[in-house]
C-alpha cells in the first residue's frame, strides 16, 4: 500500500509524495520520481521499484496536482527536487542512496538535482528517458527554429493549471482546424479561450548555447558527477537532444535508444524488431543497482537497428558521413532548383505528398533503388548551397524512404534558419539527427529541401520578424545548388560490421 509522505519546499511550499516500500526491515535505497501527470498515476510503477528491493517515491511538482503553489515549468525543479533528495535520505526507511528517474519533463526533474550546484542534495544516479532538457531547448532548435505543434500541445493540456486536459488542442483544431495559422502566434492563449501568461514566457526564453545544457536551470552535462542512464526512441522529437546528454555527460554514461516514439516501447515506429520489444523496468532497476554498487565506468550504450532485431554498440557509431551527391550523380532533381517558399501554403510537416502540376514548392530529388540492403547508424547530415531573397530564411530537410510499392515513410528531417544576406548564395548545414535503419534492397532515398516544416514548426514570415509575433506574411524566392550541396549519411561498411551488444548487458557493465 502507498503511504503519503509530504515534503516542504526550501520557501514552506508543501510537496506531496506517495511512496511504497519493499517487503522486509530495510533500510533501502530509494527512487525518486518527480512528475507534473499526478504522482497517482505512478502507482503500478512504485510497485515494480518496491518487488525489485527500492524505497519508491512518485512527487507531484510544486502547482500540480496534490502539491501546492504555483505551476512554472522549468522554474523551481532544482531547489524543489534538492529538498526531496535531502528529506529522503532523512527518513528511517532510507538506507540514504536516492536515485532520481523520470521521463520527458519528469526526466528533466531528474536531471536538475542530478546536477544541483550543492553534491549533498544530489541522488547517487539519474535515469532520464525522453529529457525534455529546458524551457528554451524544447521550445526551439539550435538554430532557433520554434518546435510549434508540440509546444502548443503541451502547453494547451498542462500550461498554468493545477492538472491536465490532455485533448485540449485536439479539441481547439477540431473546431477551428486553422487554428495554428492565426497571427501572431502568442495570441494562441485567447484562441485556446484560458489564460495562460507562460506561452510568452517559454518563447522569450534563450537556449543556453549547450545542446545537453537546460537554460532554465543553468545545469551543464559536462559537470555531472553521478552515473546517467539516457533513454530515448528514435522517432522521439528529443533523440538528437538524448544522445547529446550522454555524449556530453560528466560521469559514468549509459545510452538506450530503441525504435520507439516518445512513450518508449509503447509506441513502437516502423522496423522495430521482436528483438527491440524490451521489458523496461527490469533493465532500470538493473542499471540502478550497478550504479549504487559504483562499479559503472565510462561510456556505453545499445543501440536499435530499426528493421533487424540487433543492438549495436553506441560507442561504435562514431563513423565517417558518406556524402550522397544531388546533381544526378547519386541523386537525381526532379524539380525545384529554384522554388518559391510560400508561408500561406506551407510544406506540411503532417503529410509526405509532393503536389504534382504546381509551381515547385521545394526541391525535391530522388535516388536510384538501392541494390543492396544500406545500414545507417549515427548522425545524418545535409550540407546544402542556396539563396533566399529573404533577411531570414528557414531551410527544412526532409529524407524520405520511398518503398518498390511506392509507400513513402520519413526517415529524418532537419530545419536550420539562416540570416545570410537576401540573395546572398551560401553554405548551410542542416542536422537531421541520429538515423538508425536498415533500408531493404528496392528502396528510393527521397530528399526535400524545404522553406517551411509546418506545423511541427512555426513559419518564417521572411520578413525578418519573430514567428511568434508576426502579423505579416511574404513568399521567398529560393535557389539550390545542387553540383555545391550533399546529402550526409552514416552508412555502415559492409566490410567492417558494426559489433551487436546484448542492451541488457551493455547498460549495466
């Protein structure tokens, strides 16, 4: 049975927490979760902590659900979550080690007492799955291109109120399906019909310049000093962001990222193996041990290869990019070396359909069928050369594996915005993430040079004003050169196999 166990924050605000205990005296080592989704729904969770020999602790953040206060994302995790960790390792029941767990935002939770600037407040190991790092770093990608749909998603269900309301934005397009089309973009709260002072918040706020840094909290991977488990799916929105926190990590590092979504192995994507169907809580409570047990060194990790059944090793994907031409010699044009970027009608995000008998919205260019099966393990890439009559330009990437029945299925997709001088040709580079698959024999490589990626992210108005607040739209005339530009891939050598792990084993050794 889960008992209640309050906790007041360093200001007097009261935490509530359940927590459940194993069978047995104790005293235990101790799990921490702290969640803005109602530490109730955490309950079959602390069971599975407890059968496996842990103290188990589900908080709810302060403003949500059972906690008091006043709900500001990203705002007071660190302090709040320190005061837990120290309140923890108080208890009887406590053998005084905490580990802190958590997914998306309970993962930043995670993550920002892992690196509390006091080493007392902070647990002896951290299991992030999905991190959604910080306020700015969800809000945006590096280049500053704003991540619209997700945000407005959650903001709508979670944003300044005590609980959720998880079909909110569903609702709202449902009944205006243009909803994310009205200028300017802050006014989205009065569309929404509640108030919600944060939406302005979460775009004023700046990245730190850091991929695995959290501008909201100030924390910084490369200081960390307890042993990380990062976990993440490749079709997730935040794999690029997962794979920076390990590679950046200061401590002991283990990395897991299998052919899931962002709800892990719940929400299998396509090529997901029999061998990639994981059992989770079972390898956490493995890590968790190993890591109170001190005996993790270095940095490890397994990764899916979508469309087999094999692991491979993530310290073995640091590869040469093979670069795929696009002037006809690996990929051929088929339009759109020049194109005019309309933000009234945008490339879509939500559809892989190119328009056909149209004005070329994009330069799309097409590879010949693979005559061998291709394996792509670790960061893809395009380097492109191109020129906007705009003062600010957003150039989306999108590859697409095109099926011998001519299903199309997205691959990757990257978009960077450039503040090169209106016509002025020039090199941009434009990360497309990490890219893990197995591409049978048959398939088409379909690339897609792009001025917008809507609605998964706002439209440049290329006015050279903010997206968000925006009022005014204008098309942009592109040109693409395609003898100056490539296409990046991490392609496997058939010659050299890349080495398979057991995941199990590669995370808790």
């Amino acid at each position: 049975m889960s008992r209640s166990l309050p906790v007041t924050a360093p200001d007097g605000t009261p935490l509530a927490a359940d927590y459940r205990l194993p069978d047995g005296p104790g005293p235990f080592p101790c799990v921490l979760i702290r969640t803005p989704y109602d530490r109730r729904s955490h309950a079959a969770e602390l069971r599975a902590w407890a059968r496996r020999g842990f103290a188990a602790v589900a908080q709810d953040v302060r403003g949500r659900h059972g906690s008091g206060g006043r709900w500001h994302p990203y705002r007071h995790e660190a302090e709040d979550g320190a005061a837990t960790v120290r309140a923890l390792r108080r208890r009887p029941w406590s053998n005084g080690a905490v580990v802190a767990c958590g997914a998306s935002y309970a993962a930043h939770c995670a993550l920002a007492i892992a690196l509390h600037a006091d080493p007392k407040a902070r647990p002896d190991a951290v299991i992030a799955a999905v991190p959604a790092l910080g306020l700015a770093e969800t809000a945006r990608e590096p280049s500053g291109a704003e991540r619209l749909l997700a945000r407005a998603g959650w903001w709508a269900a979670h944003g300044d109120r005590p609980d959720s309301d998880p079909s909110a934005l569903d609702r709202a397009l449902a009944a205006d399906p243009r909803l994310l089309e009205h200028l300017p973009l802050l006014d989205l709260p009065r569309r929404l019909g509640r108030p919600l002072p944060s939406w302005q918040r979460l775009w004023n706020a700046a990245r730190s310049g850091d991929p695995a840094g959290t501008s909201g909290t100030g924390l910084r991977a490369a200081s960390a000093t307890v042993p990380l488990l990062a976990v993440g799916g490749a079709y997730d929105p935040f794999a690029a962001d997962t794979v920076a926190l390990w590679r950046a990590w200061g401590a002991a590092a283990r990395l897991l990222i299998g052919p899931w979504g962002h709800a892990l192995t719940a929400s299998p994507g396509p090529g997901c193996g029999a061998g990639h169907r994981l059992v989770l809580g079972p390898l956490y409570a493995a890590f968790a041990q190993a890591a109170l047990n001190g005996t993790l060194t270095g940095r490890r990790g397994a990764v899916a290869l979508a469309g087999t059944d094999a692991w491979l090793a993530a310290q073995d994907l640091a590869r040469p990019l093979a670069p795929l031409r696009i002037d006809g010699t690996d990929l051929q044009v088929l339009q759109g070396e020049e194109f005019v970027a309309d933000p009234q009608q945008p490339v879509r995000s939500d559809r892989l359909d190119v328009p056909a008998g149209a004005p070329p919205d994009r330069l799309l260019a097409v590879g010949r069928p693979l005559p061998h099966a291709l394996d792509l393990a670790g960061d893809a890439e395009a380097r492109i050369t191109a020129a906007a009559d705009a003062p600010s330009a957003d150039w989306a990437v999108r590859l697409v594996a095109v099926t011998p029945r001519g299903t199309a299925e997205p691959l990757a997709v990257g978009i960077t915005r450039s503040r090169a001088p209106a016509g002025k040709r020039t090199a941009i580079g434009v990360p497309l993430g990490p890219l893990y698959r197995r591409l049978p024999p048959g398939v088409r490589l379909r690339l897609e040079i792009a001025g917008h990626h809507f609605p998964a992210h706002a439209r440049n108005p290329h006015t050279g004003q903010d997206p968000l607040r925006a009022t005014a739209l204008r098309p942009s005339r592109r040109a693409v050169d395609p003898h100056g530009s490539r296409l990046l891939l991490p392609v496997a050598d058939p010659a050299a196999p890349i080495r398979t792990v057991d995941p199990v084993e590669e995370i808790t050794r």
